[in-house]
C-alpha cells in the first residue's frame, strides 16, 4: 500500500502517521489535510484523477475574470455532445 | 482529449477554461465566432489577459499534440509579451516533452529567435540551424532556420 500511495503524492497529501505503531490497515494518513484510513485515500485521489475541465460558458466574465487575475484564457468552439 | 488527465491537468493549471457551443451556445458561438474568426469546431484559442488571440489548434489531436500546442502556446504568449526566457523555456519544453508532434519543430525554430532576443547573439541562430541539421529536417521550420547557417 504505501507503494502504490506514492503515485499519488502529485494529487494529495500524504504521509503515514506512526507507522510502527499499528498495522498497515489500521493506519491513519493525512489526505489534503484531513484524517483518513488508508482506503479512502484510492477513493479521494480516483475522484481527483477524473475531475473533468470546469468550462465556464460566461465568456464575458471569464474575460473580464482574466484581465483582473492576468491569466490566459483558453475558449474553445466546440460542438461535441454535452 | 479532454478527458486526459494530463490534458485536464494543463489546462486547469494554465488558463481559465471557457466553452462556447455550437448549439447550447448557439448566440455566443455566433458572437465569438465573429469576433476571433472561428467558423469551425473543434477550434481551441489561446487568449492572453487582455482577449487576444495569440495561439490557435483547429481540428481534433491526439493528447501529445494538443498538450505540445497548448505548451507551445503559452511559449509564444511570453514571446509577444517579451519574457524571453519564459519563451524560450516553453518552446524548449515542448521540444523535450513532445518531440514527436508537429508542435516541436516550430518550437525548436522558434526556441532559437528567444534567445537571439534576449541576447542579441547570432549564434544561438546558428545553433538552432545545426539543430535542424540533426532533426525534423524535412519540417518547413528548418528550411526557415536553413538561412542561419
């Protein structure tokens, strides 16, 4: 497990608290500054990894939103199926 | 090609994302659409702060070649905004990361212009013709770069 957890430290924090002192399944992380036990961790980092583009379709706003926070804007025209 | 995560993840870290559709959007397709010339889907623009165009992908592409257009992208914002070192950083990058698309022989020419500009030293043209010496050199960027030599 804390093998398979280190793809995932790019996505969330992690680090094992105690790790001597209990067992592997019974062990407490911290992930993204919350407490959780080592199964929960697949089921945070799972959602993350498909979390999908949050497009905005007020262009107006999201040009008005880039001048103030000078961050580039990608727009894109597009007819695929929502 | 959205739904790569490296795709997502560019893109979320990068820019702020924005849609219009053709039919759900059908009003601001048409008003965008005239006013950065996109008559066709998908089309992706790269808008800097101020809502100028300074990078466009027409067509669908495969993950690589969109993340190494998009990179390339952000290379040629820095390149308008003369952030030399941003620029030749970026297209350097897509060079190293992508080299297989389209996207890496321009950046590779381009890469070149970067350095002359922040430098003003002829020879980091003359290396980037070397270059193209060694790769892509069918690509129309290194009969660009062949006048270096």
């Amino acid at each position: 497990m804390p093998i398979r957890l280190k793809r995932w430290n790019h996505l969330v924090k992690i680090r094992p608290v105690c790790p001597n002192a209990v067992s592997e399944d019974n062990a407490w992380w911290i992930v993204s500054d919350f407490w959780t036990r080592p199964g929960y961790i697949q089921k945070v980092a799972t959602r993350e990894h498909a979390m999908p583009i949050q497009f905005r379709h007020d262009v107006d706003q999201v040009l008005k939103d880039a001048k103030a926070q000078q961050k580039p804007v990608l727009l894109d025209f597009s007819a695929a199926p929502m | 090609m959205w739904p790569d995560e490296r795709v997502v993840r560019f893109v979320n870290q990068h820019f702020l994302p924005a849609r219009v559709h053709v039919k759900e959007d059908a009003a601001e397709f048409k008003r965008y659409g005239e006013r950065y010339n996109a008559l066709w889907t998908p089309t992706i623009l790269e808008l800097d702060a101020e809502g100028v165009e300074r990078h466009r992908v027409e067509g669908f592409l495969p993950a690589d070649d969109l993340l190494g257009q998009l990179t390339l992208g952000l290379a040629h914002m820095a390149f308008q905004q003369q952030r030399w070192a941003d620029a030749e950083r970026g297209f350097r990058q897509v060079v190293q990361q992508f080299p297989h698309t389209d996207a890496a022989p321009e950046a590779l020419y381009w890469a070149g212009v970067a350095r002359y500009k922040a430098t003003g030293d002829a020879a980091s043209l003359k290396d980037t013709a070397r270059a193209f010496t060694q790769r892509y050199q069918k690509s129309t960027w290194a009969t660009k770069a062949s006048v270096w030599r």
